[in-house]
C-alpha cells in the first residue's frame, strides 16, 4: 500500500503526522516490540517523511496521547492507544473486512455448525442434500 504525502498547511499536516505516529505506536506495541519507542525506532517505521514527523512527537506528548519515558522514550497513553487502535483499525479496514458473499464477524453462522450450513446455503443459493 502506497503512502501519502503529509498535507502542505500546517493544521492538516500535524492532524496526519499524529495518526501516522499514533498508528505505528500501537503496531509496535501490539508487535511486542516494547511498550515505548526510542524517535529512531519511529523513523525506521515512518519511512521517507519521518524527520518531519518525529517534531511533532513532543506535541502529541502535550496533547496527552504519548508520554515522555526514561530517554528519549515515548509511550502511548491510555488515549493514544485508543486513538492509535482506531487509525490502524481504519487504515487495514479494507484487508479485514468481509469479501464478497462472506458473512461479518456478528453473524450466527459463527456460533453453530447448524446456522453455518443454513447461512452457507442461503448464500450459495444452494440445499445440501444427505444422501
């Protein structure tokens, strides 16, 4: 999948560098790489743009989605992360959701081999007949 730019105007610019941050925080964090990243470790993640990305770090750290650890470290708070799951959620929604014919994640045909059969079936447009 293809990156975008950062924006030109400086408002939408620090709106995009906080969602690309936030969103490989909560990958590494999720990855098991640690609960905090050193602005190195960011920047190997970032890709092209990171410089430019890694000054906004102290701003989302007065915003309260990241918190300045030992060092240079920064973790994400109990905010980032939930803002940081949501980009991430948003940016592979195209990858997790269902394809064509398949059923969502709430649907019965998960809970019984029964409802998978009929769903299957009324799917399909097809009975599956015992012989």
């Amino acid at each position: 999948m293809e990156k975008l730019h950062a924006p030109k105007s400086e408002a939408l610019r620090a709106l995009f560098w906080r969602d690309e941050i936030l969103q490989v925080m909560f990958w590494i964090e999720g990855e098991g790489f640690g609960d905090a990243a050193s602005p190195e470790l960011l920047e190997r993640f970032l890709g092209v743009e990171a410089s430019v990305g890694l000054r906004y770090l102290d701003r989302l750290v007065d915003e309260e989605l990241l918190r300045k650890t030992g060092g240079c470290l920064y973790e994400l708070t109990d905010e980032g992360r939930r803002q940081g799951g949501r980009v991430f959620a948003d940016e592979f929604a195209d990858l997790t959701k269902p394809g064509h014919g398949e059923c969502g994640p709430d649907c019965w045909c998960h809970a019984s081999p029964e409802e998978a059969e009929a769903c299957a079936e009324e799917r399909f447009g097809h009975q599956h007949h015992n012989h």
